[in-house]
C-alpha cells in the first residue's frame, strides 16, 4: 500500500529545496550581517532598463572633436601611466639606450625610423619622412595596418589614450614642438548664430 503522507514527504522534500536553493544566502546574510536585513531587500538577477528621453551620456550625435583638440586636453601624466605598456621595448629618457623598440626622446618631429643604430623593419625604414603627431596617431591606432610589415604590434583603439599617450611623447623633449592648432569646432554654427542676431 502506498505510504499515506508520500504526497507531503514529496512536498516537503520540494519545499526545502527551494527553500535551501532560495532562502540559504538570505538566511546567512541575516545570521552574519552581510549588510543587508535579511528578506525585504529584493536582489534581482537582471538589469531593469528603463526608458528614458533624457539623452545617453555617451550620445551618437554628440559632435565631433578633433584630433587636435583632443589633443589639447589630454593629459600627459595619464599618458606616461599608459606608456608603462610601452617600456617593455622603449626607453623614454634622453640618451636611453634601445631595447626591443628604439628609444622613444624626442620622437614628435623626428625621422621616422630615425634612431642611429636601431635595426628597424624595412617597412619602417621605407615609409619616410618624420613623426606628426597625426602619424604617430595612426601608427598607434594599427601600427601594422599604417605601416604593413613593421615590426611593432600595437593597436590601442581609445582615441582619448592615443591622444594621452602622443602628448605624453610630446613632452620627451627639451623644447616640445608646439600643439596643433585647435580650430573651434562649433565655429560655424556660431557664426551664423551671430549673424542671425545682428
Ligand atoms: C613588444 C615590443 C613593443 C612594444 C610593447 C611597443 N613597441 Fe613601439 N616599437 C617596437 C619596435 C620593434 C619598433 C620598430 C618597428 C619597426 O622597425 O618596424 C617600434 C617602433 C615604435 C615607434 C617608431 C619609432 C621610430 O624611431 O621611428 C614609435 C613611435 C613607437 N614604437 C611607439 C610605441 C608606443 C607609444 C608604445 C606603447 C603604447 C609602443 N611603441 C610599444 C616595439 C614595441
């Protein structure tokens, strides 16, 4: 014959597992503080999204800034943090011997495979002319997309650590080449702004 309280054994067992499963991280939360009182904080798995007309921080249709201005407000403190990615293969003092990449002093302006004694790529040694700061933006942006076949691996996409980093490079020198020119980016819609209330 069946066991008459089966039904309620079955039930407890279900019960009490849920009961472990659910109630266990409530039940030590309020025997060991946990920072919570227990029940009545409600802890939900997932993110609710709410819509909002307010617009996203990061917007879209945010304008435009310009390298050069991005440049301006970079800060080359927060860039030499970032260049301790780069010491593994550059030095960046003056007189700093080359490792596995050649030293990096005074790079803003200088020939591009420019260090005396470094065995730099052909690539690098073909590609000509000197470091701009727009230059160095590519190269660090993909260095082997800019230059194929160059010995250097580096793809830092963040334009804002580009810029930290370029002005950080900027300052390795006795007398720093002078920033690129901000041209006000909201220049034309203020002007025509001005003209319509003259
Ligand atoms: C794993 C080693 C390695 C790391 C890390 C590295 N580089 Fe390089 N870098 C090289 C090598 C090798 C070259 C020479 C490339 C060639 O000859 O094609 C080079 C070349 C360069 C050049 C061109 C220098 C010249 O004289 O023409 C610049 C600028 C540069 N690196 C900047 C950086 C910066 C900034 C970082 C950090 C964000 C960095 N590198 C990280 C290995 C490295």
């Amino acid at each position: 014959m069946q066991d008459p309280l089966f039904t309620n054994k079955l039930a407890f067992a279900v019960l009490s597992s849920i009961l472990l499963i659910v109630g266990l991280p409530q039940l030590t939360n309020a025997l060991f503080g946990g920072g919570h009182h227990g029940h009545g904080e409600l802890h939900l798995a997932y993110p609710i999204e709410f819509e909002s007309d307010a617009p996203a921080e990061e917007a879209p249709s945010e304008p435009q800034v310009s390298f050069a201005q991005l440049l301006a407000d970079a800060s080359p403190n927060a860039g030499e943090r970032r260049a301790g990615l780069c010491k593994s293969c550059h030095s960046f003092e003056k007189g700093g011997g080359n490792g596995t990449g050649p030293n990096l002093w005074n790079v803003v302006g200088r020939a591009v495979a420019g260090v005396d004694g470094f065995g730099y790529s052909s690539a690098l040694k073909s590609a000509g002319g000197e470091w701009t700061y727009e230059r160095l933006d590519a190269y660090l942006a993909d260095s082997q997309g800019y230059v194929p076949g160059t010995a250097m691996v580096q793809r830092i996409g963040k334009e804002t650590q580009r810029a930290e980093i370029i002005s950080y490079l900027r300052s390795l020198a006795d007398d720093p080449a002078p920033l690129p020119e901000v041209e006000s980016a909201a220049g034309e819609p203020e002007a025509r702004h001005a003209a319509v209330e003259e």
